[in-house]
C-alpha cells in the first residue's frame, strides 16, 4: 500500500513540477557571468580581508559587486537577514550604502564585529599591534596558559604541543590593554583553528584525519598538511598586516574602511526581522541556509567552542537557526511579524511543495529515508524561509530588489525546485519575479542518491526578485 502510495505522489509531483517549470521558463537565464568560485568562497581566497576567514558557506565580494551593479543599487541601506561572516555588509558599506545585517551564528557575528571595528577607525591600531606580535611573538614568552574549552565533538582535535601553544596565545592576549586588539588578536586564532586542527569542514559534520586517532585503523582520511602553530598564526598575522597596509583602489578607499553606516545584529532573522519598520531597505542581497542537511553547530564547533559556547548553547543555536538539519524541531511561533497568516497560507497552498512534503513522508512511514527527519526538515525549511520571505517583502521599499543565492536539492529520488516553489511564494508576497540566473554548472547530488537513483545534475541559481 505503501508503495501505490507513494507512487501515485510522485507522478503527481512530476506534473506539478512540470508545470511551475512551465510558468517560470522564461524567467530562467543561463548567466555565464556566474562560475561556481565567484558565487562560492573560493573567489575570497586572494581577496584582501575578504579571505582572513574562511567561511566556507559564504559568496564571494566580487559577486557581491556584481550583483549591486545588475540591480541598481545604488544608494540607501542595503539588508542582508543571513548575513554569515558579512561579505554583502562590507561591500555595501565599501561603496557607500549604509547596510544591516543579521547573523545568528556566533561565528559570523564575531567576524563581522571585528571587521566592523577595523573598517571603523581601528585599522591603523590593529596594524600596529599584528606588527609588533609578528616581530616579537610574545606568546612564546607566556608561561601561564588558559584552559582551551571543548565541546565533545572537538576533543582531541588539536596535537598537545599545538593545543599548548594556542593555550598560550590566547593568554597572552589578556595582557593587550585595548578590547579592540584583544578581538582582533583572538579573531586572528580563530581564522587558523580548522588549520592546525586534525578536523575539515565537510558539510554536515568535522572530518577527522587519520592522524588524531580516532577510529584508529578504520580512519584513511588525509586532509594533507597539518600546520603547526607557529606557521599558521605568524601566516595569519603576516597576511593581516599587509592586507591592512594596502593602498587605495578604484573606488577610492581601502579595503576596509566604511564609507557607509553599518549595522550588525546578533539574532534569529525569524526574531529580528518583524521589528524593523515596513518600507526601510532600499535592496536585500542574501544567501540563507540551503535546505542540505548542512549544520554550521558542528562544521564550526572549534570556532564556537573557542568563543565559550557550550553544549547547551549549540543544542540552543541549532534549533533558532532556519531549518536546514535534521535535528531541527518545529519552532513555536513568536513575534514573526503581522503576515504571518499570509505566509502561511502561500505555505499551505503551495501545491508541489505539499505533494513533496507528503511524498517524504510516506517514504518515511515505508522506511525508504537514509534518515527520519528528512521529511520535517524539508517542511520546516519551506515553512521558515516563507514566514522569512513575507517579512522580506514588507521591510522592502517599493521597486527595492530582492536577491537570494540557494541551491536546489534532492530526496529521495526527488528533485525539489528550491528556486520555483520559493519565487511561487515571493511572488504571493508581491514580488515579481525578474529573472531566475542559473549557473552554467550546476552541482552533482550525493553519491547515496546517484547510488539509489542515478545522477542528476541540480540548479544553482541566483534569483532576482523586486517589491511591485
């Protein structure tokens, strides 16, 4: 029974499917302006200041430029309600819009805050004080060091010598009189943690090299050079100090500083986003979670456990944060704005997406899933990002663009149009859709998926909306 059931919903999500592609054919553009690096981080990685972190969720400043530039944006304040480690804000500050951004994940904040401070007359101190730690590494002198806190997933993921020394560093930066030093030398060991680590970024999770001896003789994982300490942080601090030194380019300041007013806030855009006036921004450009299953609680656990967060406080971050893992539950509504009937009703009457939703749940109930949370977490996300969308809507003056960058997404042998369904409920938000760009490469599903249900190659897209 099962199986007639969930084989009648997927014939009726291909013709859904069908359909919406239908309605949006016209609106999807092949832009081949768009690669892969510059709507990635990797176009970050020779850019000054842009690469001090690497924020692997995070698109490229040239994009960013690219993207002002297509729409218009020219004047005014700019919001960017997913903000990460704050590529849209500094940008828009750097051509001299005033700029909003919102990021919930500690991480992002704290780079942003540092950035921040920087850009807003501290270049020349923290210059000065990088300078002076790279000619006198005074965390060598240290002989008191401070307890590296951990969280059980980042437990033994540095050598004891390394871990010995970072320990030193970081008491060492106590003694820096300034709080304005003091965050931009801790900001410079957090850029070099998943490099001195026996961990990688990958994903959903930390991937561990066999060389920390984990699952010793069943882990074949390199990630290849380990850096020590000293290479790392004197590498980190070098490089900040010539970026910081940088002379003016085309738009007529540096690198860093702010020509406009910037404004960061340290919250869930669920939360923060109703209070904000209606008609305020004159564009969005943003990147929210991709529904992926990706958890930035774990990818960044050295970061966050660095910054003092504790167990509690990733189980508390993971759950405020938009959907987009497994472990997500059903957020109970708070202050989520006065369209909230509204953006559940475009929810709810989304045809495709309430076929996708109830075809993952029978596959589900059959026990189909690599994982049962898979079906609430694909209507948690949709759920989420349209309450998002509405309030987007709202705060956006008339004429305003909105941008978004996000992948679509397969389960279970299903295509879900992330980019249709989401311009269907911009568009019941009153938004209309101008374009759609699709990148010339889109990317591969999992090797899991291509196993069961052969390959399939998934959109990326970047999709330009604009408040009627």
């Amino acid at each position: 029974m099962d199986l007639v059931l969930s084989t009648s919903t997927k014939d009726q999500i291909q013709g859904l499917s069908k359909n919406l592609h239908d309605i949006y054919e016209e609106k999807l553009v092949v832009n081949k302006d768009l690669t892969r690096q510059l709507v990635s981080f990797q176009a970050n990685k020779q850019t000054p200041v842009y690469r001090w972190f690497k924020y692997k969720e995070g698109f490229s400043a040239a994009l960013i430029e690219y993207l002002l530039e297509k729409t218009c944006v020219r004047s005014g304040i700019l919001l960017d309600p997913f903000a990460g480690a704050g590529t849209t804000v500094f940008i828009a500050s750097r051509r001299g819009l005033d700029a909003v951004g919102i990021e919930l994940l500690p991480i992002g904040y704290e780079v942003m805050k540092v950035r921040k401070a920087i850009s807003n007359g501290g270049a020349s101190k923290v210059r000065a004080a990088v300078g002076r730690w790279l000619a006198e590494t005074p965390w060598r002198q240290e002989n008191e060091k401070v307890a590296i806190q951990h969280l059980k997933i980042t437990k033994g993921a540095y050598a004891e010598d390394t871990e010995a020394l970072l320990a030193q560093y970081l008491r060492r930066i106590e003694r820096e009189g300034d709080p304005v030093v003091q965050e931009a030398l801790r900001f410079v060991a957090l850029c070099v943690l998943e490099s001195i680590s026996f961990t990688r970024k990958d994903g959903q999770y930390l991937r561990w090299d066999h060389r920390s001896g984990r699952r010793a003789g069943k882990n074949t994982f390199d990630k290849g050079k380990i850096y020590s300490f000293e290479e790392a942080i004197t590498n980190k601090l070098r490089e900040i100090y010539e970026d910081l030194g940088q002379p003016s380019d085309l738009f007529g300041t540096n690198y860093v500083e702010a020509r406009g007013h910037i404004e960061l806030i340290k919250a869930s855009v669920l939360e923060a986003l109703p209070g904000h006036p209606s008609e305020t921004f004159d564009g969005i450009v943003t990147s929210p979670p991709y529904c992926n299953r990706y958890d930035y609680t774990r990818t960044y656990a050295l970061e966050l456990a660095l910054l003092g967060v504790d167990e509690e406080g990733v189980k508390a971050l993971r759950q405020a944060m938009v959907s987009c893992t497994v472990e997500n539950r059903e957020k109970q509504p708070g202050n989520w704005g006065d369209r909230v009937e509204e953006a559940l009703d475009a929810f709810n009457s989304q045809d495709l997406l309430q076929a996708i939703i109830r075809f993952l749940y029978e596959e589900k109930a059959a026990n189909r899933l690599n994982n049962n949370g898979i079906p609430r977490m694909v209507r948690n996300y949709f759920l989420e990002m349209s309450l998002v969308i509405f309030e987007c809507a709202r705060v956006l003056k008339s004429g305003a663009p909105l941008v978004m960058v996000n992948d679509n997404v397969r389960y279970a042998g299903i295509d879900i149009p992330v980019d249709l369904i989401l311009s269907e409920i911009a568009r019941k938000a009153g938004l209309a859709v101008e374009k759609i760009w699709v990148l010339p490469r889109g990317k591969g599903n999992s090797s899991q998926q291509m196993g069961r249900h052969g390959r399939t190659e998934l959109r990326k897209c970047v999709y330009i909306w604009r408040k009627l």
